[in-house]
C-alpha cells in the first residue's frame, strides 16, 4: 500500500509574515488528513523558518531545486548538503520551470537527482511532456526520455527513496487538468517502464500528479490506481484549498 504524498511547490511565492500564516492554517488542518503524507516545498530563503514552525509536526518540507556539485564556485547555487542542514526531507528536481525557463537538460536533471540522492535527500523527479508533444503523440517517448536519463544515470534501485511527478507541462498554473484517464495512463506506463527493471520496486514506488490540482478535481485524480498523491502548485498557497486537495486523498 503506497501512502498518498500530497506536496506543496510553492514556487517564488511568500514572505516571512505570509509564510507563518499559511502553515499556521496548514497545522491547523494537518491531524485530520494524517493519513496522506504532507510536504511543502518554500523559497531557498525561507527554509529556516519554515523548519522552526514545523519541527516536531507531522508536515514535512524540502527544496525545489539544488545544485548538482555539492560545493565551490558556483555563485547562486545551493548544494544538496546544505539542504541537509535545514533538514529537507526532500528536494523536487527536473520541474518543467527548470527545464524551459533555466535549460536544465535530461542529463543534468540526472546529475541532480544522484547528487541529492548522495547526501540522502529524497527526489521527486518530474517528468512531463509539453502540448506539442502531447499534440504530436510522442508523450510516452519524452515521459521515457526523461526517466531513461536518470535510470542510466543511477539505476533502478536508486528509485527505492525517490517519488515520481508526472507533471504534464500544459497542465502546469494554466487551469487546464488532465482527466483521470489521460493521466493514470502515462501513470500506469511510468510504472510500467519501473516494473520492467525491477517488478516488486516498481509497485512500491510514489507517482505523483501535477498540472492545476485543486480541491475540486483531487478526488477523481487521486482515486486513480497509479496516481499516489499531488504536486500541487497554486492551490497550494491557500491552506484551505491545499487541505481539500489532502482530504481527497484520505
Ligand atoms: C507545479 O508547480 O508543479 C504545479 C503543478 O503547479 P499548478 O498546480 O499551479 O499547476
């Protein structure tokens, strides 16, 4: 039985007063959705504050990038050990943010994915096709694209510790959900390219959905048989949206 994550990316969002506020009402709700598993994933900036507010709860956090060199001159960038030091349980790497809007390649997605993995902060790789590749038919072909990259990289067992986030990039802040069924099928081929390594991982591994989750779809969404919990983005800035989505899940 895969626990539900449901995970909060709250992208470029917040400030010290807004932040307190929301996990304020986050804790409020926490003790009735304990069966699914509740992260959220702030600023860099705001990490330390974060980790005061939550220590000892049952809300955990992480990062939404890292660097892929665990230290040096790298002016900007933090390193997976220092994620360490805020206590992340988990880090999101390879969002389609990242890969348009910074150009991180298949490959440094990888790199990312090992170095978190090497200082023991869990992934949740993301993994999505655009419109055009929807539009195109190759969804399946990019969605393995990118997984290839990082089974090359570090095998499948390195999945043991990871999530998954099919994240279908014309979903993403734009309104506009995958059904049910367009996402449980690139779920279920996910699971199944996992299952082809390595049959027993592969049923015990999370994929998560992401691309506009709200309270209003999560129910439909989260009942699928491969879909195991959300990667939310806008909803999850209202902690009352973020908890209906959680709810659903329960
Ligand atoms: C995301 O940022 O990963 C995301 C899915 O955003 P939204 O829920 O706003 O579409």
């Amino acid at each position: 039985m895969r626990r539900k994550l449901v995970a909060g990316n709250w992208k470029m969002n917040g400030s010290t007063g807004s932040i307190r506020e929301l996990l304020q009402g986050i804790l409020g709700g926490a003790a009735e959705v304990a069966a699914v598993e509740l992260a959220v994933f702030p600023p860099f900036v705001y990490l330390g504050a974060v980790e005061q507010q939550l220590s000892g709860s049952a809300v955990i956090w992480g990062a939404q990038n890292m660097c892929d060199q665990g230290s040096g001159a790298y002016t900007g960038e933090v390193s997976g050990s220092m994620l360490n030091d805020f206590h992340c349980t988990y880090v999101i790497v390879g969002h389609s943010e990242r890969r348009t809007l910074y150009g991180e390649s298949d490959q440094v997605v990888a790199q990312k994915f090992a170095a978190a993995r090497k200082v023991g902060v869990k992934p949740i790789l993301c993994v999505g096709e655009t419109l055009d590749e929807r539009e195109r038919g190759v969804t399946e072909a990019v969605v393995g694209r990118q997984l290839k990259a990082v089974l090359d990289l570090e095998g499948i067992g390195s999945f043991a510790d990871a999530v998954i986030a099919y994240e279908p990039v014309w979903a993403i802040g734009t309104g506009r959900t995958a059904t049910s069924g367009q996402a449980q099928e690139v779920h279920a081929f996910i699971r199944a390219k996992l299952a082809e390594l390595d049959p027993a991982l592969a049923n015990k591994v999370r994929i998560l959905y992401g691309g506009s989750v709200k309270g209003s779809n999560a129910a439909e969404l989260l009942a699928m048989p491969d879909i195991d919990g959300g990667l939310v983005g806008g909803a999850s800035l209202d902690a009352k949206d973020f908890l209906a989505i959680a709810k659903a899940g329960c």
